[in-house]
C-alpha cells in the first residue's frame, strides 16, 4: 500500500508494517495507525509515522536503549487486549522531544507505547509511578548537541 508523507515522501508498505493504535494516544485520539521508519539499524531513535496524517511523524526509541533499569506493569487487561502471549512478543517506544536544534533531548517514560510485535496492535500505557516523568533527559550535559551522533533529523 502506498502513503503519502511530508517528510519521507511516497512510502510502499504492507500492510503488515502498519501498527493499530484503537485508543490513539494520548490528547491525540485520531492516531489510530502509524508505521516505524529507521534510519539505520544500529542507532537508537526511529520514526513513528501517522498512517493517516503526511504530515505527522514522531521521533521514538526503545526507552531500555538508555534507561537498562526502566520498569512498567502492564495490565492482564492490557496485556489480553493487545493479544500478548508471550514476553517476546512485547515492544516499548517512548516518545522523544527535540529542544532547539537537537540540544536536550528527553524521553516520555510516564507514557510509553507498548505494542504486540505479533498481533500489531499498541497502547499508550499511563504508568502511575513518580519515578519517571514526561521530560526524562537522554543525555548528562543538555547543551550538547546529541542529535548528529544518534540520528538525523532529516528523512533517510
């Protein structure tokens, strides 16, 4: 299937790239579909494209690529609406946030998307934990320009 996007241009995807969001997230309800764009294997950040939307594309990581000791429960709820069988079966993506031209990068680890690599199906997961906040740093010196080293900010 072919998408239209503004930063990527025309994609052709199967369908089977495509991950179903049914809640959408959160303050952003009509995100029902989105698929993953990597840059390059070996770095850390991916983008999170709206099926539905050109012109909307998060920029996501796995958050255990830079917080090893992160933790969430998710619920025998979720875990039965996702249709997670198993513990591989389970992908974590936080959404990143770019301060001015790449300098202080943080992480979203109250809400992390948690998807079903089997059944394609994800859920934007509230953690109820104070230990984590919207706005986790990713780097030490938030001065630093981190973005060259882990990603480009332009499409691949």
């Amino acid at each position: 299937m072919k998408i239209q996007t503004k930063r990527f241009g025309e994609l052709d995807l199967d369908q089977e790239a495509f991950i179903d969001l049914p809640e959408g997230l959160v303050g952003l309800d009509s995100i029902k579909q989105f698929c993953l764009i990597e840059e390059s294997p070996d770095k850390p950040l991916k983008w999170m494209q709206v099926i539905n939307e050109p012109g909307l594309a998060f920029v996501v990581s796995d958050p255990y690529d830079f917080y090893p000791d992160y933790e969430l429960e998710v619920s025998d709820s979720d875990i039965a609406q996702l249709g997670i069988e198993k513990p591989e079966e389970v992908a974590v993506l936080v959404l990143l946030t770019f301060g001015p031209s790449g300098h202080g990068i943080t992480a979203n680890l109250v809400a992390p998307l948690v998807i079903c690599t089997k059944t394609r199906k994800a859920k934007q997961i509230i953690l109820q934990s104070d230990r984590y906040t919207t706005r986790h740093s990713l780097t030490a010196d938030s001065s630093a320009p981190v973005a060259e080293g882990i990603f480009a900010l332009s499409a691949p």
